[in-house]
C-alpha cells in the first residue's frame, strides 16, 4: 500500500500531488550531457571521468570522494572569459563555490580574476600565486586583520559592505599610507529565483546597503570625501540558480538610476559595476541554464541601455561566477553500505558520506541527478531515497530517485554537479574525516587535496 495517493481519492488518482515521486527514467544507466562533465561516458557499465574509471579512482582514493574534471572546470572558465571579453567585461571566478590552490591557477591560467570572501580564502589565493590585483575582496563582516591583508597584499578591489567596516578600512588605509579601491554593495530590492524576479523587501537581509532606505547614496557619499579610499564603482548581487535575465535588468535599472543621480547630485562619475554571480546550472535533466555567451550579450546590453537612458557613460561591466564553473565539474563518488526496503514507500540507499560533504539537501531542498557508477544492468528501477550514515533524519543527498533494483552493499554511485559548494561547505559532523578532492584529466588523476584522517581530527583537541 502506497502512501502516494491524491487527496482527493482514487478518482483524481491521474492527478498527482506536489510531493508525488518522479516517474522512473527511460535508461537507469544514461548520463545526461547538461548534467554531467564534458566527456563522462560509461565502459563496460561504469562511469568514466575524465578518462578514469569510479572503480579505479573508489580503489585508490577511496570513497566518498570529491571527483572535479578539470578540463570541464577550464573548459567553462574559458567559455566565460571569452564571452564576456567579447561585450568589454571581466569576469571574477566566485572562490567560495570550490577553491584549492589547483583551482586557483587554473583560474589565473585561462584568464579570470578572483573573488574571495574571507582572509582563508585570500591566504588561498595568495598561495597559489595568484596576482593580488586581480583578487576582490567580499564579506558582510570583514574583520580588521582581514582588511589589513587584503590592503598589504594590493588586492584590486574591495567591496564595503557596512560603515563599520569603512571605519576599519579608512584606519588601515590612513595608517599605511594606501589607497584601497572599493565598490559598495547595494541591495536594490530585487531577488531573482530561477526563472521568477519578486521586487519584495529583499533589504530585510545581512549583505549590502539598500537604495531604498538611502544606506546606500550616504555609503557613496561618504566614501567620495574619503581622503584614504578610492571609490571606483558599485556591486548588486540578487540571488543564486538564476536561469535568465529578468532580475537583472530590474537591478541594473535601479543601479543605473542610482548612479545617474550622484552624477547629478556630486559630479562623480562611478567607472565600474559589478552585477555579482549567482547564475544557474542543470543539477537535473529539467534545469535550463543560459549559455555564457547569452548571458553576457544580454547584461551588457541591459547596462548599456539604462546607463544611455540616465545620460551616463557605460561602466566597466563584471560578474561573478562560481557554481556556472565549478559546479558540472565535480562529481561524488559514494559507496553503497545498507539497502533497506521500506515496504510500499520507498529503499532507503545509505552511503559512505553524506551531510557533511554535501549539506545542500539538507539546508536549501537542493535536487541532484544520481546514476550507479560502478556496474550496469538490467533490473527494473525501484524508488529510492539517497541517504547518508549521519546520525541526523535530515541527513538526504537525493530526495526522490530510481536506482536498479539489484543495487547492493559494495556498489559505487555518483552524484553529479557538486563541483560546486560540496567540498567548500564541507564539515566533520560526527567527526567524520572530509573527503578527498581528486582532479581528473586525459586518462590520469591527482590529489588536490588529501582526506582527511582520524590523526588530523585528534591533533587540534588537546585533551
């Protein structure tokens, strides 16, 4: 006996509820290229990546584990340089969605600049040898030593976010003789989702200053008579999974409109606009993301036409994205421990993983697209529930999906697209050691970032 059924009994029964499972997919085996990294394919039933078998990267890296295609990582990167290159605009590869110092030379190298959010990030960066200018510094609560680094360093831009924090940065700057260039997150009142914009009161949040409280014009003002910080231009960040355009002409209409008047206002004229990232990818086969090269064909002719409608010259345009890159690039790799059978409702599949390499489930009802990864088969689909081995009823990689029927303890499964925000907001709930982060390219692998071990966990408690 099903719990699925319509509420309103078996003659609506052709009408499924909300919650209804999905229908099960044609071929349990198939890797959808909208979901998957370039170039992942199966041989002789298992998944390949990068031209490396699961079995062989379970076998020597073992599981769970962080897979990241880095010819898919560079292969999107480029995609982005050189569409946005195309309109005049640069673009920042958002750190925060996956950063190593791997991945932070394979930004350098196909020609992004960075955005970092904390001084973690920004020792990252600098590690690596990434050119402190070409680094932006993000954060709604930048502490004092964190703006002295990036100050010392000579990152290319900070973006302000409070007055408290341009207090702390007037002091540093006065007190080492710099300059620091700066933009001032606004928040417009606009909050995109998906394929849906809603003007609502998004000021009612942590980041930014809003327009429509005038937080933001004394922001500018203040920073304009500032004898210590170059005011250069304006950031607008409006949400996260964007899958087209709307909410951004919205922002960019109410920022250009904001700019115009503190031309009219203080004969300042702001060179640089920052419309943030946020930009969606396909975790599912029902995700449409928008092409690189259509996304900044339209924004900069979003910018453009407002900015000529304010009788304003055009700023340099940039963006910010991180999950667009990273995120179709990485894939988890899990291994299949318990297979138990709730009788007529669902499997219950448990893995060697779980919330604490990828809490997104379980924070935000994240959707992923799983596949078996180490064998295929025949057997006909069952309904099932990815879970993790956390000590938590919350602790779900994949709500609804169908796997074979045969699936068993020992057999691998892949999670796609969690390249980005996996290994970055990965924890050690019940002190589980954090998986490794494995990249792959033309039929080799190597470590970018070593598991964790029980040692490591004990050496920081002191007893």
């Amino acid at each position: 006996m099903s719990r699925y059924a319509h509420p309103a009994g078996p003659r609506h029964a052709d009408v499924l509820p909300e919650d209804h499972p999905p229908a099960p997919p044609e071929d349990l085996y198939a890797l959808d290229p909208r979901v998957w990294p370039g170039g992942a394919h199966r041989a002789d039933g298992e998944i390949v990546l990068g031209g490396v078998a699961a079995t062989e990267l379970a076998r020597e890296y073992g599981t769970p584990l962080f897979v990241l295609d880095e010819e898919d990582f560079r292969a999107r990167a480029r995609e982005f340089r050189e569409s946005f290159s195309a309109v005049g605009a640069d673009v920042y590869y958002a750190g925060k969605a996956l950063l190593t110092k791997a991945v932070a030379r394979w930004v350098q190298e196909e020609g992004l600049k960075l955005d970092v959010c904390s001084g973690g990030e920004l020792a990252v960066a600098l590690a690596a040898g990434f050119p402190a200018e070409d680094i932006g510094l993000h954060g709604n609560n930048k502490s004092e030593s964190e703006l002295a680094r990036a100050v010392d360093a000579g990152v290319g831009r900070i973006i302000v976010d409070s007055f408290d924090e341009i207090d702390r940065l007037e002091r540093i700057a006065a007190d080492r003789g710099a300059r620091p260039r700066v933009l001032v997150r606004v928040t417009t009142g606009v909050e995109a989702h998906t394929h849906e914009f809603v003007a609502t009161a998004h000021d009612d949040q942590k980041f930014g200053l809003a327009l429509s409280t005038g937080a933001a014009e004394r922001a500018v003002r203040r920073l304009l008579d500032s004898d210590h910080i170059d005011l250069v231009g304006l950031h607008s960040h409006i949400g996260s999974q964007i899958f087209d355009t709307a909410g951004f002409e919205v922002a960019a209409r109410r920022v250009a409109a904001f700019l115009a008047r503190i031309h009219a206002d203080t004969g300042a004229t702001l060179s640089e606009l920052d419309l943030g990232g946020g930009l969606g990818i396909a975790y599912t086969p029902a995700d449409t993301p928008l092409a690189a090269k259509d996304i900044a064909q339209s924004l900069s002719a979003i910018v453009a036409r407002e900015c000529e409608a304010g009788g304003l010259p055009v700023p340099r345009l940039s963006v910010e994205p991180g999950r667009a890159v990273a995120g179709p690039a990485g894939v988890t790799l899990y291994t299949v421990g318990t297979v138990k059978d709730v009788e007529g409702i669902r499997t219950y599949v448990s893995v060697d993983g779980g919330m604490s390499d990828n809490i997104r489930t379980a924070l935000y009802g994240a959707e992923y697209t799983c596949a078996p990864a180490s064998r295929a088969g025949s057997a006909e689909p069952m309904l099932s529930r990815l879970v993790g081995k956390h000590c938590e009823s919350g602790d779900i990689i994949v709500n609804d999906l169908h796997l074979p029927r045969d699936l068993r303890p020992g057999d691998l499964v892949a999670v796609a697209a969690t390249g980005a925000y996996c290994h970055s907001m990965a924890s050690n709930y019940n002190h589980l050691p954090r998986p490794a982060v494995v990249a792959v390219r033309g039929g080799s692998s190597r470590t970018l970032v070593r598991r964790e071990t029980e040692e490591d966990l004990l050496r920081l408690d002191r007893g």
